[in-house]
C-alpha cells in the first residue's frame, strides 16, 4: 500500500490499472471500516468505557489519516501541488466531496435549519447551485490553463505579478477564515471524544492537519480525502435513517420527512400556547426587563450585585454550608465583571439571551414558514417579509458565486488529467455532496420532532445523561434550566446550539454510543479534510507564487516544496490560535469566507476566460475594490468584527441586507471596476489573447 500512494509506481501504472487498484485499495478500507465500528460495538456491549470508544475513534482515525500522509510523502512540485495530475474523476468528485463537507457543512448546515427552518435552506440552494457555475463557468478553463494555483492563474492571464500579489492575499484572506472555521470543529469534536479541554483539543486535532498535508501535499491530501468521505457519508446517513425508521418505519428519510413537518407544525401550536412556556417566557420577560434597569444604572446596579455576591458567601460560611456551595460562591463572586463597561457588555449579552427566551420557541420561526412577516399583513410584517425575502435571495447568491470562486475547491480542478475529467469530476463532486445535503434538511426535522415530542414535557430528573455531557463541553450548545421550578423541561428552558444537532442525532435515535463516536469521528474528518485543502491553498499560494514566482524564479524544487512545508506550519499554528478565541460561530465565519471570495475572485477569474479585453490594471483594481467593498461592510455591521476593530457608529444595514451576504454588494463592484477601467485602458497584449482563445476553444484532443 505504501507502494502504491507513492508516485514511482502510480506512474508505471496505466490509468485503468491505476483505478483498478484504487478500487480495490478503498473497498478494503471500507470493509475494515465497518468492522472496525463492530468490534467497537462489541466491546461496548461488554462494558468498554465511553471514554475509551471516543479515544479510540479518534485515534484510529489520525492515525489512519496520518499513515496515509507518511505513505504519500513526497519533494516532487508536481505531485506536491496538483498530486502529478493523474486523480480518477469519481475519486477526484470523492476528495471533493470531503473538502466541500466542511464542519460548517457537516456539523451547521442541519443546525442551521433546525434552528431557521425554511430559510436556512438558502445555504442548500446557493452551494449546489455553486457547483453548477463551477462546472460551465470556470472548472473546465482553469484545468485547461494547467497552471498550480489561482493566483498562478491570475498571473498568467493578466500578465505581471501586481495580478498575483492581491489574489495571494484574497486566497489567504477567504482561506484563513473557513480554516479557522474547520479548526473550531475539530476542536469541539475532539473534546467531546476525549474530555479534554476544547483549546487542548484544537492542537490535538491539528496534529492530523499538519502530517497530510505537511508530508505529502495535494497527493497525499487526496488520498485522505477520499478516505475521510467514506467516513463522513457513513456517520451522516446511519442515524438519520435510524431516526427516520424509529419515528415513520420508513429508513428512507428524504423521502418521509414531509409527513413528521406536519406532526412538527402542529406541535409548534401546542408549545406556544401552552401554560408552562407562557410562564417561563413571562419570567424571561422579567429577567429582560430587570437587565435593562441594570444597563440604565450600572455603577450603582454593578455595586448592588458584588454587594449580594459578597453577603450571599458569608452567610454560606456562618451557616456551615459544604465546600462546594461555598466555592462555586466564590467562583461567582470572582467571575463578576470588574468596571461598569465589562458589566454593561455581560448584561447586554445576558440581556439579548432573556429576549430570545421570551418569544415563542424559543425564539426559532415555524419551521415551515418560508420567510419572517406576513406579505398580506401590517406594513410593518410587510416589510420584514420583503426584507426576509431579499436576505434570503442575498445569501442564495453570495454562496453560489462564492462557491464557484473558492481557491481550495478549484485547486482540485488541477489534479485530473484532462479537460473532459475536469467536468466529470464536477458531477461526481454533485452526487457525492447531494447524497448529504439532501439528508441535512431530513435530519433537521426528525431531530426538532424527537426533541419537541419526546425531551420536552420530560421531568428534570428523568432527563438522559447526555445532556448532563454535552454541558459539561460547552454549554452554549446544550444545556437545561428548571427556570419555573416545575420539575418539567419547558421548550424555552433549553438551549441548543445549532454546532450539535447532528452530533446529538445518534443520542436522540437511541443508537448505541459508537455510533455517537462515528458521527463525531464523521464531523471531525469534515474539519480535517476541508482543513488540509485550505492550509495547502495558503501555503501553496505564499511558496509557490510568492517565494517562487516572485522572489526567486530560480529556486530548486526541493527548496520550493520546503518553504510551502514552513509556511503551512506556519499557518496551521496561527489558525489554531485564532480558533482557540472562539471568535464567531462557525457558519458565519464560513459564510464570511464565501463572500470574500465571490468579491475577489469571481469578476476577475469569469471575465479573464470569456473576455478578451480584460485588462491587468483593471482585474487589480476589480478585485481590490470588490473585496474592500464587502470587507467595509461586515466590519460596519457584524458584531463580533465590530468589537473587535472598536468600531462604535449605529449599525446602518443596506437594504435591509444581514453582514453574512456582504459579498452581494462587492461582486457587482468588481464586475464594474473590471469593465469599465478595461475599457478606458490600453488592450491587453495579443499574448493574453491568444491564450484566452486557446482556453476557450480546446482542441478535440484534449478533451
């Protein structure tokens, strides 16, 4: 095996032996996948502890990533940056398939909707319509231009390195942040396998990461990949169709989970009507309300509360309280905000919690309501419906076009041998990525059913202990409050963050916990995959465009391959640190990332292949000014960016349109830009011409 991943011998093998060998090479390794998950359900059933199965799972799944990577090692530039162009189309569509589920797409695309409903299926929508642009727009043309990279691209079709130098850093700016992304994922999935510390888990994931793609580059990220999708559509599709056979006796769910929307619907009506959550939202109405006093008087309020903190722990210790009332005292009063601008924030925050909880479920919208509002009510419900609608329509648009414009996704475009394999490989990439994303609006549905019929209405002390475990790892994302003190879990009294929904599915299915371990150990090749394809993008574009197209033209392979090597390190360490701040939740950084790229790289890549009269200076100047635009307004309206760059003027939306689809207002610009400085400057030189032509118009034979 070790042979084989090697380039020596892929080369004294015809393209046919070759596939033949992949076939039988990955049918083994799914054969000793599933039995490997058999014996671990053995030993479960003998008494194996949790702890050991996650470990297990986890270290297994490294270690198999991490051998392929060490068997895949290589100098060659060829086979480090495109994996020597000689990937299968149907396994090129599987490594695609694994760097497109990330752990936004793996672990939030069905949390999203759980949470969303109707709307969050603007990120189905604008991903699969993504690769369909892919396939007629771009994938095809940039194989046949043969070069390594996009800013590779870019540089030789607008000739001069300025073209380069900005699609560097548009790469690493959309690059960086899906990474950060991913290596959150990894990190929550690790601490939920192991029970170690979420930032420990971020460096222990990251170990995984760094051999793949370290040792080997594109060749032995490919390979992974390929390995980390059979993982990855197991864990998905195996509890969904357990749910899905448990709640109808039909294990197809894409096909019944119409029927459970209705049984969904209808108990919406229940829970907002029912006494017990009217009563817990009154008391979070009042919580609210009491919030807003505290904001509207904060040193005196500040003072008020280290005052009770400081009597409530006295009276603990004069009254003979145990150890650990009075610590987790003394934890509280030490936590408390240390000025009034520290106190302001955390009640603010506190504040938009208890507003949220004071809604009707939860805050969530009926699921089946396709948007906020009521076209045929009040002007003010018709203007949220309008406004619901345009965000919806935004988003649709800012991920197909960002999808088309991805670096890592059209790298893998490099890595076939023809132009015909390149299209191929798009639609390989569809069906294997449909196979999940035709499931995730299933699962979101089943999930919210289990838990709407099944958790709530459940007394407190009946509670599975699952609950209790998922708290313990964050609980933002699942964690139960007696708010009333009935003894009976409200809907309101819940919070369930949409990063565990598919990791909780297993759970709510009733599915022994090795199926847990293999859903996490699913997510967690999501996030590793699409990690290795990033990190590869960023190092690639600063070794090879940098370093070696700018620098020094005339530097070794070896010395070329070595420096990509540092820079990766370099990268994946600078990541981690980012990801280990926790600094926005995962679909939103992901989301951020496809705007940056549309804004950047779409105008630019689209126009260069179909017109000829694009000019260098005028691609330069698109992609500065798309992405300045897009990156203007999520710093003026997102909040997490705008606390972290001190900004303080009013949040003033255009349009209505949310922070997560800047990227509609950047493409346009670009496309502008680009059009009109072309036209105003002097025509490219005959050469970009000529190779536009040649682009556009391949001969028989290389197709």
């Amino acid at each position: 095996m070790a042979g084989f991943f090697g380039s020596r011998e892929g080369e004294r093998l015809s393209k046919q032996q070759f596939k033949a060998q992949l076939n039988q090479v990955y049918c083994w390794y799914t054969v000793g996948l599933v039995l490997f998950v058999a014996v671990l359900a053995g030993l479960e059933r003998l008494g194996m502890p949790r702890l050991w199965i996650g470990s297990t799972f986890l270290m297994a799944t490294i270690g198999l990533y991490a051998g392929i990577g060490i068997m895949s090692r290589t100098t060659d530039a060829t086979e480090y940056y495109v994996a020597g162009r000689r990937v299968p189309a149907v396994y090129n569509g599987m490594a695609t398939g694994a760097d497109w589920m990330s752990a936004a797409s793996f672990i939030g695309l069905a949390g999203t909707l759980y949470l969303t409903g109707y709307s969050g299926l603007a990120f189905i929508m604008g991903w699969t319509g993504g690769y369909c642009l892919v396939a007629l727009v771009l994938a095809p043309y940039l194989r046949k231009f043969g070069q390594f990279t996009i800013p590779d691209f870019l540089g030789e079709r607008y000739g001069g390195n300025l073209p380069r130098f900005i699609g560097v850093i548009a790469a690493i700016l959309c690059s960086f942040t899906y990474l950060v992304a991913q290596i959150y994922g990894v990190g929550l999935i690790t601490s939920y396998l192991t029970g170690i510390a979420f930032e420990l888990g971020i460096f222990l994931g990251l170990g995984g990461i760094l051999v793949c793609s370290f040792l080997g580059g594109m060749r032995a990220v490919t390979w992974t990949q390929v390995a980390q999708y059979i993982i990855l559509v197991m864990a998905y599709l195996i509890p969904v169709i357990w749910l899905s056979a448990k709640q109808t006796g039909v294990p197809v769910p894409q096909l019944v989970y119409g029927y459970q929307l209705e049984k969904v619907t209808a108990r919406e009506k229940q829970l907002t009507d029912d006494p017990g959550e009217q009563q817990v939202r009154a008391l979070f109405r009042q919580r609210s309300e009491a919030l807003a006093n505290k904001i509207g008087h904060p040193a005196a309020s500040l003072t008020a509360d280290r005052l009770d903190a400081s009597r409530k722990m006295e009276e603990l210790k004069s009254g003979n309280a145990s150890v650990a009332q009075v610590s987790a005292a003394a934890r509280a009063l030490a936590a408390m905000p240390r000025n009034e601008a520290a106190a302001v924030r955390s009640w603010s925050a506190a504040k938009a919690t208890a507003d949220i909880k004071s809604q009707p479920l939860n805050g969530m919208p009926p699921h089946a309501a396709q948007f906020s509002g009521d076209p045929d009510g009040k002007p003010k419900e018709k203007a949220l419906y309008d406004t619901s609608r345009r965000n919806f329509l935004a988003l649709v648009f800012c991920l197909m076009v960002g999808t088309a414009a991805l670096p890592h996704i059209l790298m893998r475009y490099y890595t076939v041998p023809s132009v015909r394999e390149a299209r191929q490989s798009v639609t390989w990439s569809l069906f294997f990525i449909c196979l999940l994303y035709f499931t995730a609006p299933a699962l979101a549905v089943l999930v919210k059913y289990e838990i709407f019929t099944v958790l709530v209405g459940m007394p407190f002390d009946h509670l599975p202990a699952w609950i209790n475990t998922w708290s313990k790892v964050d609980p933002t994302l699942l964690s139960v409050t007696d708010v009333n003190r009935d003894n009976i879990l409200q809907l309101n009294e819940m919070t369930v963050g949409g990063d565990v929904i598919v990791l909780l599915t297993p759970e709510l299915a009733g599915l022994p916990y090795v199926i847990s371990a293999l859903v996490a150990a699913g997510g967690l090749a999501a996030a590793l995959s699409t990690a290795d394809g990033l990190l590869l993008t960023i190092a690639n574009a600063l070794g090879h465009d940098v370093y070696y197209r700018m620098i020094d033209p005339n530097a070794s392979t070896v010395s070329r391959v070595t420096v990509s090597k540092i820079l990766l390190l370099v990268v994946a360490l600078t990541a981690a640190y980012v990801a280990a701040q926790k600094p926005a939740d995962i679909l939103f950084l992901v989301s951020a990332a496809f705007s940056f790229a549309a804004a950047s790289f779409f105008p630019a890549l689209s126009l260069g292949i179909f017109w000829k009269r694009a000019t260098g200076i005028a691609a330069v100047l698109g992609m500065v000014s798309g992405l300045g635009v897009t990156s203007y307004y999520m710093l003026t309206t997102q909040p997490w960016l705008r606390e972290a760059f001190g900004v303080t003027s009013p949040i003033q939306l255009w349009w209505g349109i949310e922070p997560i689809s800047a990227g509609l207002f950047g493409v346009p610009v670009g496309f502008a830009v680009i059009v009109l400085v072309s036209l105003v400057t002097r025509p490219p030189p005959q050469k970009a011409c000529d190779l536009v032509d040649h682009v556009r118009y391949p001969d028989l034979k290389s197709l």
